[in-house]
C-alpha cells in the first residue's frame, strides 16, 4: 500500500510548524509498513495535478501571504472541489481552513475563497490567542492544540470538528472549532496539530487509505505513549 | 518630591529583592512608575549627549551591553538596562540604579534595549537619537500575531521618535525597508560575503516586503539575511556603509570592518552582526572606533550567551527565544568537534510564548551527529520536544523535569562538552541548577 501526500503551497503558508503535520502523517505511515510518498507543490511549480494524490495538506500563512496563494489556488478550483467531492482527503489548518470557504472579509477587501465549503470567514477585532481543546464525537481523545487566528468563521450547517472544552473555536462564542465534511477535516488548531493528536491523524489517515483501498480494514495500533501522556498533559492543564 | 519618593521606593523595592535572592529587573521600576509616571521622559533631559535605542528580534541585549561596555570604556557614565528587561518598567528600573539618593543621575550617554512591541509606548516618553535595529525573525507568534504585525509597529514607533538616525542591518530585508520611508536618515551594516554553507533553514522573510515576489538570494547567512533582491520590483540589499569582509568563523572570531581587522573571542556567527551595529553606532554618534577592539575588552556577555560553566568539563549554556536563535545555537554547537552531551529544555511561559508550535520550526534534527553522545529533554514542555524529536526519527536518551538530574547525567559521561539550549524562563532556574551544582562539587 502506498499513500501520496502533496503539501500545497509550503514556500507561502507554512506559519505554525505545519511540517509537523506533515511528518505526522508519513512517519504513522510508514511505521506501519505502509508507504508514504511527500510531494510539495509550490508557487514556482507548473502543471497542477493531483489525479494521483491521497492526501492534501494546505496550511496557514500570514495575511499576505495568503491571498498570494489563493489567487494560485483559485485557478485550480475545479480539481481541488472534485477532489473533495469524490472523498479525497484533505487537511487545511488556519488559513487553509478560511481558504476553503466562500470568502474572507477583511477590513478593506474581501479575498474570494474556493468555495469548498459553505462557510464564511470575517475578521474579527483582537485575535483570538491561546491552548484550546475540543472533543470530538468520531474519537475518544480529546483535540488539543493552539490558535491564533484573526478571523471568525461561520460554518452554516456544516459539522464541526469539535465541541469547544476550552478555548474559542470557530469566534469567540461558537462553541465550536472547525469543520469535517466527507474527508476533509479543517481547524484554526495549529499546534502542529497532529502530533499530539494520534487518533485524529489516525482517523485521517485510515479515511484516505480505505478510500484507495477500499478492502482495507483498520491501523495497526503503534506505541503513542509520547503522544497521549502529550495530549494528555494539554487536557489536564487547561481543562478546569 | 513624588520623583524623589519614587526613586526610594524603587531603590528600596531592588534592595529587599537582593536580600531575599531576587533579581528585580523590572518590578521596581514599574513600582517606581506608579509613584511618579512621569520618570522615564526626565531622561531627556539627564541624558547629556545621546539616547541609544537598540531593537531587533534577536541580539538586542549583546548588542546594546556591547555598546554600553564601548562608551564605559571611552570614560563615560552610561545609563544602561543591562539585564534586558526591556519594556517601559525596565528602562525605569535602569534609572532608579542609575539614580543617588539624592535622585540625580550623572549619565553621558543611555544605551536602552526595547522590546519592539513597547517601542510606541516607550518613544512616546523618550526621544531617541539613534535607533539600532538588529533583525527581524519570527518570535513569539502569539503575543504580535504576526510579523507583519511587528514590522507596523516599528514603523509607527519610528514616525513618533521623530528626528532619529536608523542604524540598520543591510541583510535583513524585513529591516532595510525602515530605511526608505521619506525623511529617514539610516546608515546599514553587513556581512558582504558567503561565509556559512548554504542551507535551507526556516525564512519568513523571503518575499519582498515592498510588492510581495519572492526574493532572490546570491548568498544568505541564515534566515532571510543576506545578499538579496526582489525580480519583480528591484528592491535590494544596499551597499553597506559598515562592511564586513574576510570572516574566519573560528575562536578567535576574525573579520574586516571597513578593511580594518577585528578579532573577538565570543562563540557564534551571529555576533559578527551585534559587533558591526555597535561599530556602526558609534561611528553616527561621533566617538571613534579606531581602537574599538581594545573598547570591546570590558564587556562581559549576559548570563546564557554561550556561556562557560567548569565542572569536570565545561557545561555551555546557551538562550534561544525563536527558531532563528535556535538555529544559530544548534550551528554554533555543531562547530564544537567534541563529544558532547545536549540539554534542551523548552517552557511556555508569558515570556516565552505559550505557543510552542515554532519548535517545529527549528532544525531540530541538525543536532544529531556522530559527536553527539546524549540527548536529554526537560522543561515545562519537554512533551513537545521529545515529540519533535520523536517525528524527526531522533531517540531522546532522557526526559527529566530536574534540569538537575539532566546535567548530573550528563557530567557522569565520557563526553567532553555539555550543552544546555534553554529558552527565556528556562535561563535563570538553570543557572541557578549550575551554580548550585558547582558549590556541591567545591564543597
């Protein structure tokens, strides 16, 4: 078995450690004997194709440097919306999260989004700063990570990520973080996210495998004591 | 009158911190500034000759104690906030040990380290007559947001210090465009050829900060310093009026400033550029700098600049704050070729920053090499590196939460060297371990 992993635009959003996410994500792959091939795609990069790709990964970036890359990513609208709608999976953090959406609105112009989801994005007026930990209904773990995020989303009837424990999540009183919709999970957590959430990059990965493989079963389960007594610690911590 | 009793209160606040072992180097100053809010502006008037300023991301205070050890050694009184506390209650800190009971204070020059984020507050109440400004790296995400952020309030705080000469490092593209607002009179230094080998480290300053491209580089030093130029809009490095050539990256430390020869017995490449700002400084305020290597001798770098600890080997430690000066410590250590214990302790404190996510950032994974015997991890968050070390493929031998215990360990080894990495409220706890350490061992 072998999964294809394209990271979009690493040399424009690459805020937050997002090849921590990245790493996550191939090393519990091939920890299980499963290959995993990385492709990046950058800005000086021709010729777009993701016929072939399991798992895409759009990460956050600074104000600039995003509209820069959805300007890019607008003209491959098309690929990147099948590509969801035909199950592929597809991980976006912060501004990848907001880039999915109809648009963001900021104080003097509003960058058009993909329109992947039904959801909008509008800046806020201080940032919202901080550890945060949701719970999610498709793992038993906790989500913890961190979020620095200018932008306050509304997700409509989407499904969100997760229920807020501690933290803000989507503004400051969504009550929830986030969006999942077929395979793509999208979150303001940056963290990076994965590493300290075994089961959510577990649930990833198993949705793209099963997807290209649909005889394939489940994980084998792999020694993440580092990474739940991590998860763990977060919860304890900030969870009065 | 309320001056006055603010200065006592303040003098007496820093007494009673010594008595109980504290280092206070901003607390009686904001103490000092609740009394009398007015005390930080007097300095304008104290200060004889010039208000040096000096900010930056990374080698704020080596730079600005260099320049206060340059101007002491000249045989001036130098009203200086050595400890780097570096926000408005610091600067007050800083005048209250400069002030006698009598609250006067004889000062020719002051040389102030200022936090970026502080510079609007603090520019408001001093005017200063030259501003230095290191670099700019990605720091402590959470408190500026971003660094564009940063980059705004700088130029803000530029407009409100009003008549200022800039002295800027021509490398940093994040750091010259300070330079070309109209009215602004910038001098730059910087390092005019490739000296280190070329290596793709993290670089958030990469696009152009003018129009947006992607800068073009014909060498860099690290991060986004170096040689570089926008294709699309032709904004570029400016020849430098201080210029560094024929760099030896060794101990000694050699290199030219102006075809002048330096040589500097400090660790780490990154010095070359506090030096040159200092060179550069002193040149804009009008003191000579024909013996500046002889004006350098009295300084003494700050706790955790690559510095010494003996015990049966040495133990360095090192402070690191970003991914840029962690960067720098993990080169620096990779040129010791001896065997060596590492120690890396990460917190999430206020002053840290409580998003730890640029550890991600770092190139972690440069520190494993065959002269590396041991790695231990500890800290408040010594999960999250040994999980950035875990997903690097790299075996932690040791997860503590005793710095104690990790260089007791260490020490027992058959390496040559410990290295300690630590970031800000890491610093003083570990320093206290060692201390402790050596009087157990001379006892």
């Amino acid at each position: 078995m072998k999964i294809k992993i394209m990271h979009l635009y690493p040399d424009l959003l690459n805020l937050y450690g997002d090849r921590g996410n990245i790493e996550c994500l191939r090393r519990r792959l091939l920890w299980r004997g499963i290959d995993a091939e990385v492709v990046s795609y950058t800005c000086d990069d021709k010729g777009f194709d993701i016929s072939d790709v399991d798992i895409i990964f759009l990460g956050g970036g600074s104000d600039r440097e995003q509209k820069i890359v959805c300007s890019r990513l607008l003209e491959h609208k098309a690929e990147l919306s099948a590509f969801v709608e035909n199950g592929g999976s597809l991980v976006a953090v912060c501004g990848g999260y907001q880039l999915l959406g109809k648009y963001y609105k900021l104080e003097d112009e509003t960058i058009e989004g993909l329109d992947i989801l039904n959801i909008y994005t509008e800046q806020g007026k201080k940032r919202l700063i901080g550890n945060i930990v949701l719970e999610a209904d498709f793992i038993t773990q906790k989500i913890v990570g961190f979020e620095n995020h200018g932008g306050r989303t509304y997700i409509g009837s989407h499904k969100p990520l997760g229920r807020v424990v501690c933290g803000y999540g989507n503004a400051e009183d969504a009550g929830a973080e986030g969006v999942i919709y077929k395979n793509v999970v999208a979150t303001y957590l940056h963290g990076p996210l994965l590493p300290k959430n075994p089961q959510l990059c577990d649930y990833i990965l198993k949705n793209a495998i099963k997807h290209k493989y649909p005889e394939f079963t489940d994980l084998e389960p792999i020694d993440d004591l580092l990474e739940n007594t991590a998860n763990d610690y977060i919860v304890k911590r900030f969870v009065k | 009158m309320r001056k006055l009793i603010a200065i006592w209160a303040g003098k007496l606040l820093t007494f009673v911190g010594k008595l109980i072992g504290r280092k206070s180097s901003s607390s009686p100053g904001a103490f000092a500034l609740k009394i009398y809010p007015a005390l930080v502006s007097d300095l304008n008037s104290i200060v004889k000759k010039k208000i040096i300023v000096t900010c930056g991301t990374n080698g704020k205070t080596t730079t600005n104690n260099l320049m206060c050890s340059a101007l002491e050694a000249k045989g001036y009184k130098v009203l200086c906030n050595r400890l780097g506390a570096n926000m408005l209650s610091g600067v007050a800190t800083a005048y209250l040990q400069a002030a006698d009971m009598s609250g006067r204070v004889q000062a020719d020059y002051a040389c102030l380290e200022i936090d970026e984020a502080y510079t609007p507050i603090v520019f408001k109440q001093i005017k200063p007559d030259v501003i230095i400004i290191t670099n700019l790296f990605r720091d402590q995400l959470d408190r500026y947001g971003e660094i564009d952020i940063t980059v705004d309030i700088i130029k803000k705080a530029i407009e409100e210090a009003g008549d200022v000469r800039l002295v800027l490092n021509a490398d940093d593209p994040l750091c010259v465009q300070f330079g070309r607002a109209s009215g602004v009179r910038a001098v730059y230094y910087g390092i005019s050829e490739k000296v280190l080998p070329q290596v793709d480290d993290t670089k958030e300053g990469r696009f152009c900060p003018i129009c947006g491209s992607e800068l073009e580089f014909e060498f860099y030093h690290y991060s986004q310093l170096g040689k570089f130029r926008c294709p699309a809009c032709g904004y570029r490095r400016p020849e430098p009026d201080y210029d560094i050539t024929n760099v030896y990256v060794g101990t000694p430390m050699r290199f030219d400033i102006n075809g002048s020869p330096m040589k500097i017995n400090y660790k780490g490449f990154y010095n070359i550029y506090n030096l040159a700002g200092v060179y550069a400084a002193l040149n804009v305020i009008g003191e000579t700098v024909n013996d500046f290597g002889k004006l350098l001798e009295g300084y003494k770098p700050q706790i955790g600049r690559m510095q010494e600890f003996m015990f049966n080997k040495p133990v360095i430690l090192s402070l690191s704050k970003n991914p840029a000066g962690f960067n720098q410590a993990i080169a620096t250590v990779n040129t010791d070729e001896r065997k060596k214990d590492v120690i890396i302790a990460i917190n999430d404190l206020a002053n840290d920053g409580r998003d730890v996510s640029w550890l991600w950032d770092v190139d972690f994974h440069k520190i494993k090499n065959e002269r590396l015997n041991t790695l231990t991890t500890t800290g408040i968050r010594v999960y999250d590196i040994s999980l950035r070390f875990k997903y690097a493929g790299i075996d932690v031998d040791m997860m503590t939460d005793s710095m104690k215990a990790a260089v007791k360990s260490a020490l027992a080894t058959d390496s040559k060297v410990v290295y300690v990495l630590v970031n800000y409220t890491a610093l003083y706890p570990t320093e206290g371990v060692l201390n402790e350490l050596q009087k157990e061992e001379g006892a």
